[in-house]
C-alpha cells in the first residue's frame, strides 16, 4: 500500500469520485475555509475532501477535512468500517517496525538559516477570536533526552513569526515530559513535525499506551510494511519520508510566550495560556507540496481522535473485564461500555479501566450487554432504569484531566466520575424488558399491512 498523501488521494477518487472536491475560486485562509467546511457538513450533509487550490497571501494548496468519513478512513486501512477497530488493535499487538531510507520525496525543496518562513505557509485562522494562524495538521516526531523512546502526537502551533510558533504540549503526556526532561538540564529538545501525511499514519500517531510504545512501529502495522523514515537535516530525528512537508526545529527551554485563544474540540476557545516556544530550523518539502490542514472540532478532528481512543480503550477494558462487547466515544470527555457481567462488580472495574487508560476521559457510563451503546436514546433508558444515583456513581476527586477543559479551575486538574448503568444484582434476575413474541415478530411483514 502507498505510504503518500497523493497516492491515498487518487485511491479516493477512485473508489469515491464524490469524495474529493476541488475548489478552483481564490479562498482566504482567515476563516473561509472552515466556514466551508462548517456549511458543508451543516447544510449540505456533505463531508468531502476539499483541495483549495487559490489560496490567498501562499503559494501552497489547502488540503482539509480528509479525515471526515468513516468509511474514507476505513479505505485507508485497506479494511472496512466495521473492522477499522479491530485492524487497529492489531496494528497495535503486532507493530510493525518503521526502515530508514537515504532518499525522499520530501526532501526535494530543503529550506534553512534565513531561508526559513513559516509565514509563507498558509496562515489559516480557523475560528472567531483565536489568537492568530495554526497550524492544526503538524504531527510531531520525538526522541527521549536518554534516546531511548520515541513518542509521535498531534499538536497544535501558532504561527508568531518566520522562524519561530508556539506549541501546545498537552500536560503530562509523553512529549510533555520529554521536554521536562530535556528543560531540567537546560537543554533544548529537538522535534520534528510532518505534514501531509497518509491517513494511516495519522491515526497511528493517535495510538494511546505506554510511553515505550512506538507509534511509529503502529503506523506500520496499519500500513501492513514498515513505515519509512529518513533522517531530518538539523537533527538526527527520523521523520516519513513520504510526508508532503517537514518542519524541524527545537523546543527552547525556560521561555513561555503568550499562546491562545483557540477554539479546540471541545466546542470552546480555551483563553490565553503561557506555553511553549519552537524555533523553527529548517522546512522541507515535495516540490509542488500540498499543505494540510485539520478542521479543528469537525468531523475531519473528531473522526479521527475517535478510533484510536475506541481501540486504546477497549483493549484497556479488556484487560480487566474480558467480556467486554463494545466501547464507544460518543462526546468531549466521554465514555461509553457495554460488558456481559458475568459477576457483580465488574462495571465499576471498566470505569476504573478507562479513567486510568485516558487522561483526557472524564465520564464513564457502562452499561449491559443488551443495550446498544452507538444508541444514545438506548444508554439514556438504561442510565433512567438500571442505576440508583446513590449507589451507582462513583466519583473520583483531585486526578489529572485534560488542560483544554473549560469547566476546570486549574488546567488539568479535575474530577472525574463514573456511571453503573447495569442491572442489578445480574441482567438475568432483573425485571424483564417488554418484548412483541418472537414468532409475532417474524411472522408479520410490513408490506402485507402498507403495500
């Protein structure tokens, strides 16, 4: 399978011609471009990739809103729907080490020294009140101070000048304490970012587990081979060769600069914050590069962060309740479980699980086997007929959270709580659900009664 971008992209237009849309009309990057992709989904009910080929104040075309399908992203699996999650639990029980070639793609532009402008990227503003450009698409590739782990994730920078964003290290995950790390001893810590990459490898960088897992060996097993890595130019780090754009650079230590507002997925702009600041080193790229770009708190952001939450999660529940049937992430902060209860207690050990295997889940609602968790209406009935608040709930008090919930007095720094939605004391003792007789139910044909 094609590790590229571009090669993925002719793949959709094959097998999904209405999926992919150029748009020839000169766009400004200042909010247009979301409102676009807002409408779309909003009053079209339309999800397709974009290419923005006019983009005002850059030369680089727009890609967005890959991510926006299920079945899109299935495709890039080489899987379908209803087996993506399964195909990631794989990909991540049998990773696939990354190879490191000599030549790339995306070393045919190399940019450094004075050459370096980030400002000549496109400088999308994506929502009302954000504090500037981001670049929401940048998927970062680092190594441990000790160099003995390596760790990839999304993060989010604002763009403050040619050579120099700030970052969004969410806090203590893994990037986050690499770069303690490397800051404790005065050091600056080197990172790379790669935009433009094959969905694949997107959804690999999402992967949730140990700090010693290497996302990258994941993003192989998606692709089925080993991912390739070539080494960056201003550094020794390792970064796919296949990518459309590099952006190298090193996170100083002991300097925060203002960062934010930014309307993220909850739904909300997060206010000023003082974070991070990377100075950019060198940029390099295909020729002709197609840069992407994330539509933060759409389908395109939601979808994606969805899978691999799911898949990290049911193999968290797994562990403790191996009679898990199904994990969903319905919402911001948001769990649901459906287990088969064999005995009494196991519903509060797959809220534990999955408090203790995301930082980011907050509220955990876990319910029977007989209730169909992708049916909201479903989990409300059970939550209404199965659980005694006083008896059911278990809240957990003073954990760390996620820094971008708005509803937290200190950034991260939350309580999080827990939902025993299952009948009591077993499904089978419990008072029976109404049902038509199975042989009524068979029997009668809609179109005997409405032709």
């Amino acid at each position: 399978m094609g590790q590229d971008l571009r090669s993925y992209l002719e793949l959709v237009k094959s097998k999904k011609p209405d999926d992919f849309q150029i748009v020839t009309r000169e766009i400004n990057p200042a909010y247009e471009i979301t409102a676009l992709v807002a409408k779309l989904e909003s009053e079209a009910k339309r999800r397709p990739i974009l290419l923005f080929e006019k983009v005002k104040g850059t030369e680089f075309p727009v890609l967005t809103n890959l991510h926006a399908s299920r079945s899109r992203l299935a495709l890039g699996m080489n899987v379908q729907p209803e087996e993506m999650q399964k195909a990631y639990l794989r990909a991540m029980e049998k990773p696939v080490p990354p190879k490191i070639v000599s030549k790339a793609p995306v070393k045919e532009v190399i940019l450094g020294g004075d050459e370096v402008n980030v400002l000549a990227l496109p400088q999308i503003m994506h929502h009302e009140g954000d504090a500037g450009p981001y670049l929401t698409a940048a998927i970062s590739f680092a190594r441990s101070p000790d160099g003995e782990t390596w760790n990839c994730a999304y993060n989010r920078l604002q763009v403050r000048g040619r050579n120099t964003t700030s970052i969004h290290l969410t806090l203590a995950k893994h990037l986050w304490e690499f770069y303690r790390v490397a800051e404790a001893k005065g050091e600056p810590l080197p990172v790379a970012f790669a935009i433009g990459v094959h969905p694949a490898i997107a959804l690999g960088a999402l992967a949730i587990g140990s700090i010693d897992e290497d996302e990258r060996a994941i993003m192989g097993g998606l692709l089925g081979e080993p991912l390739e890595l070539i080494q960056c130019e201003t550094s020794d780090l390792l970064v796919p060769a296949q990518a459309e754009m590099i952006i190298e650079g090193e996170i100083l230590p002991n300097e925060r600069a203002p960062e934010g507002p930014f309307g993220e997925f909850t739904g909300y702009s997060l206010g000023e914050r003082q974070r991070e600041i990377l100075k950019v080193k060198a940029v390099t790229h295909r020729k002709g590069a197609v840069f992407q770009d994330i539509a933060v708190g759409h389908l395109d952001h939601m979808l994606l962060s969805t899978i691999s939450i799911e898949a990290n999660l049911y193999r968290a529940v797994r562990a403790m309740v191996p009679s898990v049937k199904a994990v969903r992430v319905p919402a911001p902060f948001t769990c649901y479980v459906s287990i088969k209860q064999r005995v009494s207690g196991q519903a509060k050990n797959a809220i534990l699980a999955v408090l203790g295997a995301d930082l980011y889940m907050k509220r955990v609602v876990v319910v029977d086997h007989d209730v169909d968790i992708f049916n909201d209406r479903q989990v409300n009935w059970a939550v209404a007929t199965r659980c005694q608040p006083d008896r059911d709930i278990t809240i957990i008090t003073n954990t760390r959270g996620s820094d971008l919930d708005p509803s937290t007095k200190e950034d991260g720094y939350t309580s999080k709580w827990g939902v025993d939605a299952t009948a009591k004391p077993s499904l089978e003792a419990y008072a029976p659900r109404h049902r038509v007789p199975r042989e009524v139910w068979e029997r009668i044909d809609l179109k005997d009664f409405f032709p």
